[in-house]
C-alpha cells in the first residue's frame, strides 16, 4: 500500500480501480488517523496520518493505491479516539439487530465499497402521481413474523418474497420506514423504527441476509421495478443535520440504488432547497401531513360538522404538496385498532402509558379491545371496509398500512417505536384464517384503476371544462345538487364526471350517520344509467347491478354506496309483420 495526494470531494470512502480515495470533515486542531483492518481482524493492521496542513480548510483526505478494497474496511483515529465515517457507504460489525457493541471499539466500522453492480438495464419508473396505490412497510417488521412464511424473515430478500402478493393486492409503490445504519441500542430501549441520529448513507447491515447490505437493497429495488412497483424511502433524517449532507445522502441514494422517492421532514430539511435541486426534479418528493387522516378519521366515527372538511380531503391533489392520503400510519393506531380502540394502550412501552399520540379520533364500536359481540366485531369490519373506501375513493394518492388489508393488530399500542417482538411485527395469521378483507381491499384497489375519474391528474376544480353540462366533480346531500350544510349533517355525495377520463361516472354515496338516509341521484348523462356496484356488503359483486329506481336510493346507517354510469342499451324496432313475411314464415315451418 502506498499513500498519495487525494482529493477532498466527495466525502466518504470512494474506491477508484486500485486504489482508495478517503475524505472527512475533521475540525481544526485534531490529529486524524485512516485506519485499515483486514476483514475479520479486531485489530488495525495499518495507520495513515491525515496530517491538517495537507488539508483545505476542515477537511482532511489522502489516497491509498495498491489496496484489495474486497479485504479491507477502515475507520478513523481523530484525538485518540475511533470514530466511524459518517459518510461511510456500509457498515461492517453490526450484523444482529438489537445487540450491543461496546467492549471493542473497532467492532463497527466501515466497508470499502465498489460502485460495480449489474443493473441488467433497470430505471426508475416514474409512475404518474395519480396511478401510485403505496403501502407503508418497516422492512425488518414486515416478514420477521413467523407467520409470514418467507425465508429470509426480516431482510431486504423476505421484501422480495412477498413481491407476488403485493402485486396480486395491487401495490405499485412501497414506502419503507429507515432502511440506514441507525443505532437500535443508542438508548436504554430498542429504536425499532430508526429515527434518529444514523450512518444515512450506509443501508442497514442487519436487514441484509447475506452479507452485502448494499448488494441486497440493490435486489431489492430491481426486484420491484421488475413488478412495475417503486420504491420510497424514508428519510427523516435527525434535528441538526447540515442540509447540504441531507441533499447529498439523497443524490447518492437516487443515484446509486435508483430509488424512486423520499419522505423527509420538511422541519430539519429546508423542502424547498429539495425542491430546487437539479437532480432532484423529476423524483418524488413527499413529506407527511395527517390533515387527510384526522379529517377521514373523524368522519369515519360519525363526528359532527365534517362534511365541508371532507369534501376538501376527497379532492386533495398529492402531486401539488408531495403528500400522500392515509387513514393509518406507523404512528397511531393499525386500522383494526382504529375501530377496537377509544384509548391508546402503551403500557409495555414503560412510559407509564404518557407517550403516543392522545387524540386518535378512534371509536371501540362499543367495547374497549378483543370482543366476543358479533354485534360489534360486525361494526368493526363495516367501518373498516368503510375506511378503506374513503380512502381509496379520494383523488389524492392513497397510500396503505401493511396488515391493515387483514386486521393487523398492535393491541391497542399506538407508539411501537419501542416494540421489536410480535407486537409491532405484522401478524400474518389472520390473513390465512380470514382472507375477506384482502379480497375487498384488492377489488376496491381494482375499480379505483379500472375508472381514471377517481384518480384524474390535475386538480379537480368543480368546473365543466368539456362543455359536457356537467362539472368535473360536483357535491350533493339527500337532494340532487345540494349539499347539507346543517351541523348535524353526516351524509355526502360526490358525483364524478366521466368526459375525458373514460366515459363512466361515479357517483358516491357516503352516510356515516348511525341511521339510514335516501338520497335523491343526480343524472348519469345522457343515454345513461346508474348501477349498483357497492353498498354495505362485505365484497363487491362481480359485475354491477341494475337499478330499479334510477331517482332515489336508500343508503344503510354508517356505509358508503358506490354507482357507476352503464350506456342505456338500445331497443331494437320490430317491423310489423307482412302478408308476404307471413307466408314465408308458415312455409318454413312445414320444412
């Protein structure tokens, strides 16, 4: 090995051929070291000086040629004490989620990684705003479970071996919660989510099954774009970072693992800086907001006074602001906890149950948790199929909870940041005792693509911009063309016009009053019915059903009924029979 003059950008470890670029910010005054290890040694084996005057301002770097990146990893020395590259691109030493590194401080330290990996021609996918269904997954939380039946249980692969079924439920985008080197065991519980201060640049060791973190997120990702599904990340990021390293982290992460957007917090990242990055342009940025879900939540339970609100939430256009809609998050009750829960129930968090959020806009349906009451486990099934229709009957992109679509539950804990076991694991038990609500979920997500008026680019503005006679979108109550505006209201309609997103209209009916209402239908359009394609049931049918009052509809107590337009069929004139048919007809009859 043989030390030369570097180069001071980029940060990091850079492998270049047969040699090594290194690079770090390094306050002034403190004597810095590059330490190299073989792979698998304890100790160093060889020490370079990173002398300050060689330097340019704080920032120190020196090449070393001659050196099988393959067999070594490196950390540094600054004042005697070993510290990790924070632009360090994997980490080696931290293998075992959950376990703590203490006695060596040489135990964690960074890989020599090489750019080269086999992309087989993959790309982003830049699927439009409008046509992305997302699901929320933790990585490790999502197949660790034993009944998720996947080989490699909590690991970038076991994302892979549930591929077929996120397809087959009609995911295009997963949002996955930190997939970075953070620390699990920086504090005296278990970080289960990831936030915090983190290694951002180096994907998680101990997500990987093998024994390349950075080769497996690479799989993974051209495994999904293989399923025409993006991938999201999570990047919170920690309250202090320097908003230029936060910019790089998500160039590198865009770049070098093709990934197809970020959630950051806009509190500790300047959004608009994200914005205005050049790389950045055309890859989705989001950010979260739970307007869309406290608004949906309260309507969902029968809260007074929301008609107005949710009539701006149905419309929410997610590519304007970067936010997607969602009823549930990792933060907050699971859906099935949402309608089984009053109170959050945190008590195995040891916080004296004082953390997590305190208002959920939750509703027990009449008996707090488990409950034996076919009258409630009923309701709760009813609000949860409603639940699902609110949001994916919305403009906005919706994005799921995973094990939401089967009744996951975190008994009542709404905070399991802290919950490494089988309470913040996805339970995939009941999906395989009862598949009812997949089946809905699947059929729901099914109809929102089969019908673009429900999922329509550009704003919608209550507008006929075709001069069809009909507005773009248009809102009614109990009567045509008008909406309740009492307080007391809890019933909506929503027509969706069909001219120039694929002919058909929707017309939804949403009563979450506790009891049934009739309302009066506005018309489909011209040569045009209304038929039935969803109500309180449990599934929705095959092919959609004729009504027999084309003016009226009754709408059960807390359901939400779906019409769809269907072309008046044409009545075929009979013409008056002939004396000459007549005979015609008689003779072929003696043949």
């Amino acid at each position: 090995m043989k030390k030369t003059k570097g180069r001071p950008q980029p940060f990091g470890a850079v492998v270049e051929g047969t040699g090594v670029n290194f690079a770090l910010q390094v306050p002034s005054g403190k004597k810095c070291e590059l330490l190299l290890y073989r792979e698998g040694e304890k100790e160093s084996e060889r020490s370079f000086e990173m002398p300050e005057d060689e330097g340019i301002g704080e920032v120190r770097f020196v090449r070393i040629d001659g050196i099988d990146a393959e067999k070594y990893e490196y950390n540094y020395l600054i004042d005697g004490k070993v510290y990790v590259d924070p632009y360090v691109r994997e980490i080696s030493g931290k293998k075992i989620f959950g376990k703590r590194y203490q006695d060596n401080p040489h135990q964690v330290r960074g890989k020599l990684v090489s750019a080269e990996y086999d992309w087989e021609g993959d790309r982003r996918l830049h699927l439009p705003w409008n046509e992305v269904i997302a699901y929320s997954l933790h990585v490790r939380g999502f197949t660790r479970h034993t009944s998720s039946k996947v080989r490699h249980k909590g690991t970038y692969q076991g994302v892979i071996e549930k591929l077929p079924y996120l397809k087959d439920l009609g995911i295009n985008q997963i949002q996955c919660m930190p997939i970075y080197e953070f620390d699990e065991c920086a504090k005296t519980k278990i970080n289960y989510w990831g936030y915090g201060p983190a290694y951002y640049f180096a994907p998680k060791e101990a997500y990987a099954a093998g024994g390349s973190a950075v080769r497996e997120l690479k799989d993974m990702i051209k495994a999904c774009h293989r399923e025409g599904i993006e991938v999201v990340l999570e990047m919170p990021f920690a309250e202090g970072i320097p908003a230029q390293t936060a910019l790089e982290c998500l160039r590198s992460y865009m770049l070098e693992y093709h990934v197809d957007g970020f959630v950051v917090n806009p509190y500790f990242v300047p959004w608009d800086m994200l914005k205005n990055d050049p790389f950045l342009k055309d890859i989705k940025l989001m950010q979260k907001d739970d307007t869309f879900q406290n608004v949906m939540r309260r309507f969902l339970k029968g809260d007074e006074n929301m008609v107005n609100d949710v009539i701006q939430a149905l419309k929410h256009n997610s590519a304007a602001d970067g936010k997607c809609n969602y009823i549930t998050t990792h933060t907050g009750f699971t859906m099935w906890d949402l309608v089984s829960y009053d109170s959050k129930h945190n008590e195995a968090n040891g916080e004296g149950n004082t953390d997590g959020p305190d208002y959920n806009y939750s509703w027990n349906c009449g008996a707090e948790g488990p409950s034996r009451k076919k009258t409630v486990t009923e309701l709760r099934k009813s609000q949860v199929r409603n639940a699902f229709l609110l949001l994916l009957s919305a403009q906005g992109t919706p994005c799921l909870l995973s094990g939401d679509e089967f009744y996951n539950s975190q008994k009542g804990n709404n905070n399991v940041y802290c919950q490494d076991n089988e309470t913040g694991w996805v339970d995939w038990t009941r999906l395989k005792t009862d598949d009812s609500l997949f089946c809905y979920v699947r059929a729901v997500i099914a109809f929102r693509k089969a019908h673009p008026c429900l999922h329509r680019a550009e704003e919608l503005k209550g507008l006929d911009r075709t001069a069809c006679g009909v507005p773009d979108v248009s809102y009614h109550g109990e009567n045509a063309w008008q909406v309740k505006s009492e307080v007391s209201s809890r019933q909506l309609g929503v027509l969706y016009s069909g001219a120039e997103a694929g002919g058909i209209e929707c017309y939804i009916a949403y009563n979450m009053h506790w009891l049934p209402h009739e309302y009066a239908l506005p018309s489909p359009g011209k040569d045009k019915r209304w038929c039935l394609l969803s109500d309180a049931a449990d599934r929705l049918p095959d092919h959609p059903v004729e009504l027999p009052d084309q003016k009226r509809i009754k709408v059960a107590e807390r359901s939400i009924t779906v019409l769809v337009s269907v072309k008046e069929k044409k009545k075929t004139k009979r013409r008056p029979k002939t004396k000459k048919s007549m005979e015609k007809g008689r003779e072929q009859e003696k043949s």
